[in-house]
C-alpha cells in the first residue's frame, strides 16, 4: 500500500469581491478533483485571503507508479482550471 499526500498553494486570477465568493470557487475546484480523482482533499491553509487558497490532498494506492501518476495529473488538471493559478506544489509519496 502506497501513500501520497499533497499540498498545492494557489492564487485565484479574478481577486473575488468577497470571502464568500472565494469559497465558491475553492470548494467547485474541489469538488471537480473530488469527483475525478476519488481522493481526499481540504481547503487546509489561506482561509482568510480572498486571492489565495492551499489545498491539502491525500490518496492511497496500490503501488508507487500509480500514486505518482495521480498526483501529476491532478496537477494538470488544476493548471487547466481558468481562474486559478498554481504558486507551489509538492507531494510526498511513502509506502505503508
């Protein structure tokens, strides 16, 4: 059993009006890598900051290759999103 575990800081392109707004748009990011991914993922940092978020992510796999892959491609599919940006990511990766 592999483990991999992620935090992705973020910065929101359009600054929302409002807190309220941030967190609408955080919360369709997670639901869409939520939904895609089937991983475990939480607004862990930022919470205050209208323009920033930090997203922490955990999955567990059956092997390192796979883990590795799904980290990656949720990082694609965050730097595809339009009104987010990615300042610094970073996954570790352990077998248990």
């Amino acid at each position: 059993m592999v483990f991999s575990l992620g935090r992705i800081a973020l910065y929101l392109r359009e600054k929302p009006p409002s807190l309220k707004e941030k967190r609408r748009v955080v919360k369709s990011l997670k639901d869409r890598i939520r939904a895609r991914f089937n991983v475990s993922i939480s607004e862990v940092d930022n919470q205050d900051l209208r323009h920033r978020a930090t997203l922490g992510i955990a999955l567990v796999c059956s092997d390192r290759k796979q883990a590795q892959t799904i980290s990656d491609r949720i990082v694609e599919f965050i730097r595809e999103a339009k009104k987010v940006e990615i300042i610094e990511h970073d996954f570790i990766i352990e077998n248990y």
